[in-house]
C-alpha cells in the first residue's frame, strides 16, 4: 500500500461531475467548416505546411513543427483548405492568430497510419513520433510532450485526478479506453526509464480506477500502481499530484524531473498511443459539455471544430449566458463562439446567472489570511493582490506570481470576494507583454548596433584595401625605380669592364713601326721619287703617276 501525503492549502468545491459523466463518450458530427490554429502549443506556432486551394487528408500535416520545441498541427478530416487567414483563438484576451480553415469532403479519408513497435523502435524516433503526431498535454497546459518526454525519471505519474468540478472527459477516457491510457503510460515509462508508473486518480472515479486496474492485471501490481488519491482541488496540479504520491515537495523554480518525477495526463498517454501503436497523430480529443445544458455528456470532438457546432449536442439551456473554456475554478469566459476547439479545451461549460450567480461586490482586503492557508502553492496571495492592483510588478515577481497556478483556491475562499485571480492575470499579461516590448526593443537595439557594426567594418575594410593597394603601387615603383638603378649600376659597369690589355711592348714598338711605315709609303707616293735606283719599268711608272696627278689638278683648276 502506497503511504500519501498532503500538500498544503487545497479547498472542497462541489463536484458537479455526475451529471456529465453518466453518458458514455459520444462522437461529434464532422462541422461544415474547421478552423484548425497553427498556435496550438505553449511553445508557438507551427510553420504553414499548406495553401488555400489544397486538397488534404485526415491526419496529413499542415503545420510543421518549428524549433525543439514544436509541435504539428494536423488536418483533422479530409477535404479542402477554403482559407489561411487570422482568426480569434480561445483565449481570454480573445487575440487572433494564423489558422487554415478546411471544408471537409465528408469521406474521412486517411493518410497512411505506419505503428511503431514501442519495444524494439529507437528512443529518438518515439520521441520524434510523438512530436510529429502533435502531443501536447492535454491537462490543460498543452506543453509538448515529446520535450517532457526527454527527462530521465525514475517515478512517472500518469494524472487521472481530474480534480476541476464539473469535467469528467478523463473520468470517461480511463472507464472506456483503459488499455490505450496503460499502454500510453508505458510507452512514456520506458522512454524516460521510469522504475515505477503511478496513475493518480481522485477517489471519487472509482470506476475509473477500477478500469485502469482491471487493464493492469496482477502482474503489473509492482511497478505499475493504481492509487486512489483523496477528492481536494487542486489534487491535479502536478505538483500537488507529485506531492501526493511521493512525498516529494518541489521547490520554487523547479521541476517534476529535477527529482526524479515526471507528470502526464491521462488524455496525453492515450494521445500517445494512438500515435506509436496506430500512426494516428492528435487530431481530436475528449471535451466536456457541462453546466447549464439539457444534456451534459463528453464528445469526442474533431480539433477545430467551432465551439457553436459543437455546443447544441448538449442542448444549452435557454437562460445560458456565457460560456467558459475549462471549469468554474479555472476556466475563462469563451470571447466569442466562433473559436475553435483547440488541444487545450477540455471543457464547455454553460453559465446561467440561475447556475453561477454573479459574484457580489467586490469588497477591501482585510488581511485575514484565509487565502494563504488556502494556496497550494504556499504563495501570500493577498500580497501578491496588492501588489498587482498597484502594479508594482517588481514586488510580484518577488513573491512569485509565475508560481501561481491560478487554480483560485484563494478567491473561493475570500470573505471579500475579490477577484484576485483576475489580478494575477493582468499582472502577468503586463509583465509578459513588457518583456515582450523589451524583448522587441532590445532586438532593435541589436539590429542598429550590428548595423553600425557593419558600416564600420566595410569602411575600415575600404580602407584597408586602399592602403593595400597604395603600397602594391609603392612597392611596384620601388621595384623598378630598384630595377632601373640596377639597369644603370650594370651600364656603369660595362664602362668598367677592363680595357683590352695594352699591348706588350714588343707588339707596341712593332705597331708604331708598321704606322711609320704606312706615313712613309704615302710620303713617298706623294713626294718626288729617287729615281737613280729604280729600274726604267718603275721609273715610267712615277713618271706615268705624277702625269695623272698634274692632269687632275689641271682640271680642277680649270673647274
Ligand atoms: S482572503 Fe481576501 S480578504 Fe483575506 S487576506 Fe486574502 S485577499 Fe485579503
Ligand atoms: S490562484 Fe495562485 S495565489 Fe491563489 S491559491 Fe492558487 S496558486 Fe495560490
């Protein structure tokens, strides 16, 4: 027998589950049109995987799972995609975001849907299955599941508290799909390495529990237990839950896995399921019609489907009023009945002002603590209430407000009847919506430094090549001006090259003879010879010359 705990705080609203959790699940009719968000996880938007104009099938992708964080977003139903176009989400700022909506084509046609065998399939690749078929938690959170599923655990809680009254779309699920929730739950045991699984139901699900058990078997009683948890709001959150069951107290700041523990819903390890066993990727989910309607019950409702197709299958009854997303405690009102069904809605609850009388004024703080005693997450509430009313955010942020997990134990149990939950929205919106603007302002900031950055850098880079190129030139000029100077040191040379050697002397004094000689010859053929010793054939032969000579020169006098 498991020993259990207590976590501080809780409180004992009026359960209200009977009435909806009578009637098996039944299946909601395919809507004319379904407006399908690409925003359906906490982490972001899926990227657009599609046009207007497509024609698409059950179950194909249509929104691409971006960063690590990501999840895919899936056409619920074959048919075709008549737009892409912003439209407003179940949220209670009522903001709008990129949806596709889809007509279908009534045939329900099917991509291929390819199981993965869990025992023998890579953790990677289950954990990308199950990234790929679009889990998020289903608690309400819609967190993906493929990131919680990447811790290393050695306890997994599988939460079947459902402790919010009035919903009972998890109470169904675990009496009628037992063997997926179980197989589910395994599925994510072995992938984290659990020792043990829990699955935390609150005690007044006995059929539930018994469901569960039944499926379970005796085999199983050592590792897989199911444990009947006492009926508190807010027994569901998980860190009450973890509380609960193990004992384990999670400070501020931390997580389930940072002791071990890891947290998913019953509606996640179905989802899980489906997913690894049929190929089938998240495209539908249990909500709850409850409240004010002729037939309260739990649908299985196709992702997208308007909530005003999908709420006369309960008949709301004529006084209805409002209608809020979730339950009484931490639900919100529904802007306007055109949104969509989305992963997180597990609950349509009509309000008449008969149902849920309007809240009587609003009355002054009187510091009497009953909401502290009442927080379950050990908070000063009404600390944090003044805070947020005079918006000194700062101070909220140091007395936790992100910890608070607006369950609003503290305002059902306010003798003021302040709406003190109302002031930790605002003050987180604010604070979220600052960190955003700073967010923006910083990455503005950035983009102009990194501008600045890079016209600097461009300058300086110019101006490196310019002073390159200058002392290319220089160095070009030098070469040859250093080319040249060696061009005319060589000419210089050249005058220097030794003269031919002088003469010796013998060859001088043998030269000077010859040159005598010569100046002799020409004397001699110009001068009056010597005839006495010459023969008379020489002899004529002078005489003949100085004839020719005084002829010549007879002539160019008479010229
Ligand atoms: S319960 Fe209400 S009145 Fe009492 S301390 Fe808290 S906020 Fe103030
Ligand atoms: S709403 Fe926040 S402050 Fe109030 S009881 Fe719950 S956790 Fe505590």
């Amino acid at each position: 027998m498991l020993e259990l705990f207590r976590f501080h705080g809780g409180v004992k609203p009026a359960s209200h589950k009977q009435e909806s959790a009578a009637a098996p699940i039944a299946t909601a009719p395919l809507p004319e049109l379904l407006v399908v968000p690409f925003r359906q996880s906490a982490t972001g938007s899926a990227a657009i995987l599609v046009q207007a104009g497509d024609r698409v099938l059950k179950g194909q992708p249509i929104g691409g799972a971006e960063g690590p964080f990501g999840a895919t977003v899936h056409a619920p139903t074959s048919g075709t995609v008549r737009a892409l176009e912003p439209r407003m989400l179940p949220h209670p700022s009522g903001l709008t975001a990129p949806c596709a909506v889809i007509e279908p084509d009534g045939e329900e046609r099917w991509i291929e849907r390819v199981p993965l065998d869990p025992h023998t399939a890579d953790p990677e690749a289950l954990r990308a299955r199950i990234r790929d078929a679009g889990i998020v938690g289903l608690g309400g959170a819609a967190f993906p599941s493929h990131v919680k599923a990447k811790a290393s655990i050695d306890t997994l809680i599988v939460n079947g508290a459902e402790c919010e009254p009035w919903i009972t779309c998890d109470d169904r699920l675990m009496r009628e799909r037992a063997a997926e929730v179980v197989a589910g739950a395994r599925i994510l045991g072995r992938l984290m390495g659990a020792k043990r699984i829990l699955f935390g139901v609150e005690d007044n699900k006995p059929e539930a529990a018994q469901a569960l058990r039944n499926t379970l078997g005796e085999g199983d009683s050592r590792s897989c237990q199911v444990v009947a948890v006492p009926t508190l709001y807010p027994a569901g959150g998980e860190k009450q839950l973890i509380r609960v069951l193990t004992g384990i107290e999670i400070p501020y700041g931390k997580l389930g896995p940072d002791f071990g523990v890891q947290c998913f819903n019953v509606g996640t390890a179905y989802a899980v399921a489906r997913a690894v066993l049929g190929g089938e990727p998240l495209i539908s989910r249990i909500v709850t019609l409850a409240g004010n309607y002729a037939t309260p019950g739990n649908h299985e409702v196709l992702i997208g489907t308007p909530m005003a197709a999908l709420l006369p299958l309960g008949g709301p009854k004529p006084d209805t009023d409002r209608v809020v997303m979730g339950g009484p405690m931490m639900g919100f009102p529904v802007p306007d009945l055109t949104v969509p069904v989305v992963k997180a809605t597990n609950c349509l609850l009509a309000m008449s002002p008969a149902l849920f009388p309007p809240p009587p004024p609003e009355m002054p703080c009187i510091r009497c603590g009953a909401c502290t005693r009442a927080c379950p997450m050990v908070l000063q509430p009404h600390e944090l209430y003044w805070y947020a009313r005079s918006k000194n955010f700062g101070k909220a942020q140091e007395y936790h407000l992100f910890d608070c997990i607006e369950c609003g134990c503290c305002a059902f149990v306010c003798p003021s009847r302040i709406p003190l939950v109302d002031y930790y929205r605002f003050a987180k919106s604010e604070i979220r919506a600052r960190e955003r603007e700073k967010l923006a302002a910083d990455r503005a900031r950035e983009r102009h430094e990194f501008r600045q950055f890079r016209e600097e850098r461009e300058k300086a880079e110019k101006a490196a090549k310019l002073a390159a190129k200058a002392a290319e030139t220089k160095a070009k000029l030098a070469q040859e001006e250093a080319a040249k100077a060696a061009a005319g040191e060589n000419l210089g040379a050249g005058a220097t090259v030794p003269a031919a050697a002088p003469p010796p002397a013998d060859d001088k004094a043998a030269l000077i003879a010859a040159a005598q000689a010569r100046a002799a010859a020409r004397k001699a053929a110009v001068a009056p010879q010597n005839t006495e010793n010459l023969t008379p054939d020489q002899q004529a032969q002078i005489a003949a010359a100085a004839a020719r000579r005084a002829q010549g020169r007879e002539t160019k006098d008479s010229v």
